[in-house]
C-alpha cells in the first residue's frame, strides 16, 4: 500500500496545505451509524496536485493527543489499505456467508487495532511507528531509516520515531523462495524422499535452477506439482483461484443471482464466501463509494491490488532493493525497537526465512524461544534480541496473521506497543 505511506509523509511535510476529507458516519453492510471515528479525503501528490492520494484514518479510542501513532502500509506492491481495515487490522470483518447478489455484511472486530490509529499532522509529538504486512517489509526498513535520517539532519518537522512493526516481511525473495521447500517438507506436503532429493540435487537453490541440472529440474516440477493447489497465504484455507473470486459478483441482477444460487446447489463450494470476492463486490457498489465520499470518474473498477505486470510488478513500479537486512542492521545501530512476526502456516514467507535473516544479524538473544500465551492458551512462540528487536509467530495463523487470528494479533500488539513482553 504504496499511496498509504506517501499519504502520511505528504501530511507531515505539508501541514500548511489544506487537505480534502470527509467523516464517514454510515457504511452500507452495518447497521445504523459506525460506531468509531471514520475519517476519509485526499493528498494532491506532484506539482499540480496531478495524483490524488485517498487515505482512511481511524484515530485513536483512547488517548488521541499521547497514544501512539501507527500508519499501516498494506503489501503487494500496490495493494489497497481498505482491505486491512474490513478484514485485517481494523474494526470491520466480513460476515463469511455466501451472498445471492445482495450487500455483504459486516460484523465489528473486537480485536481491532484502531484504538492506536492516527494519520494528522496535529499528531506530530505522538510516539512515531510504521507497520505493514507483507511486500510492506521492503518499504518500511527504507523509509524508516529516510525518516532517521531526516530528523539527524535537523530536517523539518521533526518525526518522533520509535520503531517498526511488520508482519510476514518481504525481505530477500530468492532466501524466501528457498525456504518454501523446508517448510512444505516440515508441514507435511511433501514427502521425506522428495525432500532428500531436492536437497541433494539441487544444493538448496531452488530459484535458479540450472536447466543442464536434469535431476534438480525433475524433482523441483514435482514439488510445483504437489502445492499447485494449496493457499499459499495459508496452506489449511481453501484454493480459491482468482479468475473465481471475480465470478458472479462481475454479473449483475438475475443473472448473478442465478448463477450464484446454481454454484451452491451443484457443489460445497468453499470459495463463495471468500472475503476477496465480498470485498471487490462491496468496494465497488455506488452506495459505499458515496459513503466513503470517493470522488466520482477519479479512478476506474476497485481492485485489490494493481495489475501485475509480466515482470512481476505493476505498471510504473521499478524494483531497485532486492535486499533490506542491510536497513534492518542500520535502523538497530540506532535504537529503535521492531517487532517481526510471522503467520506459522504462511507458505509465501515462511517462519524459517524471517528467522534466518534475524539471526544473520548477529545480535545476542535475551530472552529465548518460549510461547507466548493469550487467554491461558499459546497463542505462538517469541525470542527477543539485545537491538531491541522481537520475533515471533502466530499459532494457526497465515501470511495476513491478524486477518486469521485478529484476538492473539491484538494481544501481541498491545504488549509490544506498551513496552511489556509478549
């Protein structure tokens, strides 16, 4: 979520300039009016405002003038916040049901972290911290030591940063691709043999794989073959291929109905009430952009995420840091606290590649592995480092951790933020 990060530096360096925003007080899908400050509105990016930036901003249920001020960077690279605040982080979460061409509905998330959101300049004194998810892991390292550097500089104004937070990081992709065969081997999905195979005929490089390797080449189609189908963000959720999730809900009136009514008559179908699919629906119904006060003809069909272009990246986005550990390393020199943290079932970052990057850094352990408990139950395991930085990972939880297990995410959060251990 590029644009949701330029928002927040584009606040804090432009506090002169008025900016566009609305409150949101209903959301069609709830009932009645929210029952938490939503504000939405605009940056101008460029010289004459030519890009026009929209943000959501939840501030703070407790303490709006002290609590600390966290901005959340979704992944991809080009992926919507929206869907962190309907179905990650924030306060809303989509009722999981099938809908026969009707307004999906929400249901308020408990476990939100919106009572230490906020975006406004007026925040500025406000305990600085940045967080995200995924590809987020190579943005926030960068802008983060950018913000250091800024403020070592003297630079104006002076942005109270104090650490980061990020979940399933995107940190050095060809590590991570490698480690998707340990980690399918430990979860069960492939077999002892084929794991031993790999390993000798390959040397663990599975991304560049030399096509004169012939034994290398035939044992890692194998292992393709073997996960083709399973979730890559979570490997115990169900296999919904994308080309569904657009389904029905791309139909209109009877003829989605229809078609919907006949998909869950002819078969189980685990997909028809994947949140993507709701989420695509109800972002681009008329009544929710009017409500949001999206602007009219500004963009085109909400997506999830920007086209991915054959490159791997969307169109206009260059890819110049394979690696952020080195950043990683700097931001520690300087003190500020992280908390790293992974989904135990996430296939696409798996738990042993984050863990192998940390321990690349060379920092003694002050408290070791041991699990961390929420409501007398362990909730994932943790190990602490002398730079102040915290590992840990999420029981039963995938690649978008606090989407699966919203309480323990917001269980570890609150400890962390307060200083407390997890």
């Amino acid at each position: 979520m590029e644009k949701l990060l330029l928002l927040l530096l584009l606040l804090l360096q432009q506090q002169q300039q008025a900016a566009s925003h609305s409150t949101v007080e209903y959301l069609p899908g709830l009932q009645g009016r929210l029952p938490f400050p939503l504000e939405t509105g605009y940056v101008g990016v460029g010289k004459d405002e030519e890009l026009q930036l929209f943000y959501y901003f939840l501030e703070s249920e407790s303490e709006p003038t002290t609590d600390p001020l966290l901005i959340w960077l979704s992944g991809g690279p080009g992926c919507s916040a929206v869907t962190a605040i309907v179905n990650g982080i924030g306060p809303l979460r989509f009722v999981e049901q099938v809908y026969y061409g009707s307004m999906p509905s929400f249901v308020l998330n408990p476990h939100a972290w919106t009572k230490w959101l906020s975006d406004h300049p007026e925040y500025i004194s406000n305990p600085f911290y940045m967080s995200g998810n995924s590809y987020a892991g190579k943005m926030i390292p960068v802008v983060a030591q950018l913000i250091s550097n800024g403020n070592t500089a003297g630079k104006e104004p002076f942005v109270n940063l104090q650490g980061y937070l990020i979940g399933s990081p995107g940190t050095l992709r060809p590590q991570e691709d490698n480690y998707q065969i340990l980690f399918s081997y430990g979860m069960g999905l492939i077999s002892d043999e084929l794991y031993k195979s790999l390993e000798k005929n390959c040397g663990g490089e599975y991304t560049n794989i030399d096509p004169n390797n012939k034994g290398c080449a035939n044992d890692f189609r194998i292992f393709k073959q073997l996960v083709k189908n399973i979730n890559g963000e979570h490997i115990l959720e169900p296999f919904c291929t994308y080309d569904y999730l657009q389904g029905p809900y791309q139909m209109s009136g009877e003829r989605r109905l229809l078609d919907e009514k006949l998909i869950s008559l002819q078969r189980q179908d685990k997909c028809a009430s994947d949140w993507r699919k709701h989420m695509k629906y109800w972002a681009n119904d008329p009544k929710v952009q009017e409500a949001l006060h999206v602007r009219k003809r500004i963009i085109g069909s909400w997506v999830q995420c920007n086209k991915i272009s054959s490159v791997g990246s969307p169109p206009n986005y260059t890819l110049t840091i394979d690696n952020v550990v080195p950043y990683h390393a700097n931001l520690s020199t300087k003190g500020y606290r992280s908390l790293i943290y992974s989904g135990d079932h996430d296939y696409s970052v798996p738990f042993q590649s984050t863990q192998k990057w940390i321990k690349s850094l060379n920092y003694s352990i002050v408290d070791d592995w041991r699990p961390w408990n929420v409501n007398n139950q362990v909730a994932g395991y943790t190990r602490s480092y002398s730079n102040k930085m915290t590992f840990a990972t999420v029981k039963g939880s995938g690649h978008t951790a606090c989407r699966y297990k919203p309480e323990e995410c917001f269980g570890m959060f609150k400890r962390w933020i307060n200083h407390d251990p997890l």
